[in-house]
C-alpha cells in the first residue's frame, strides 16, 4: 500500500509546512458540552491535545500553561475540563507533599458518552 503523502499547511495556517496540527473533529467544536466551555478551558486543551502529539495521554504541568495563561487560569481550566468530562486526571496528587509532581492526563470520551472513564471505573 502506497504511503500516504501528507499535505503541507497553507500559508493562512502558518509558516512551517510541516508543522504539528491539533485535531478537532466538527462533532466536538459543535457539541453542546465544547460550546459551553469557558474561552480559557477550549485554550488549554488545545494546547494540552499539541503538547500530546497525537497520544491519548499527556504529562502537563501548570508551568507548561503558564506560557499561555495565568496559573490560577490553568487550574479552573484544568479542573472544567475534568467536570465536562474532556480530560482524566491519572494521578491526581493525594497528599500536599505530591503537588509539585507532574499531571499526567487521558483524554476521555466521557463528554459525549457520558460513560465513566475506563480508569474511573476500576
């Protein structure tokens, strides 16, 4: 099977042709649970879903938001992502000695399936 050729970027799109995209079917941008979002929580999961490269699973800290948002705006961002179910947190810190450690993250269907996520589950 021949490869598939990969389209460049246009120029309205930026200046490097084969930059990194994010993925945002029409079914999610139009999606009552995505339109409700607040401007700061769409902004980090499209920032979170980059920063992932394609995985389903993504290491994110607030220093990393902080680039594009204030930290107490990452923090409401991060936590409405949950609640509307867009994200999971894996390793939600239990204890005050774990808050500096790392958030790693799973990206959910929970939004529109309104089904637990397999992790909440078990």
């Amino acid at each position: 099977m021949p490869k598939a050729r990969k389209r460049p970027f246009l120029l309205s799109e930026g200046r490097v042709a084969d930059d990194n995209h994010v993925r945002l079917t029409g079914y999610m941008l139009m999606h009552p649970k995505f339109l409700n979002l607040n401007p700061g929580a769409k902004v980090l999961y499209i920032y979170m879903r980059d920063w992932a490269k394609g995985k389903e699973k993504v290491t994110y800290t607030a220093s990393l938001a902080e680039k594009v948002m204030a930290r107490t705006s990452y923090f409401r961002a991060r936590d409405e992502l949950c609640e509307a179910g867009f994200i999971f947190w894996t390793n939600k810190p239990q204890s005050s000695n774990q808050r500096n450690e790392a958030s790693v993250f799973e990206f959910s269907d929970r939004w529109h399936t309104g089904k637990p996520h397999r992790s909440e589950a078990d």
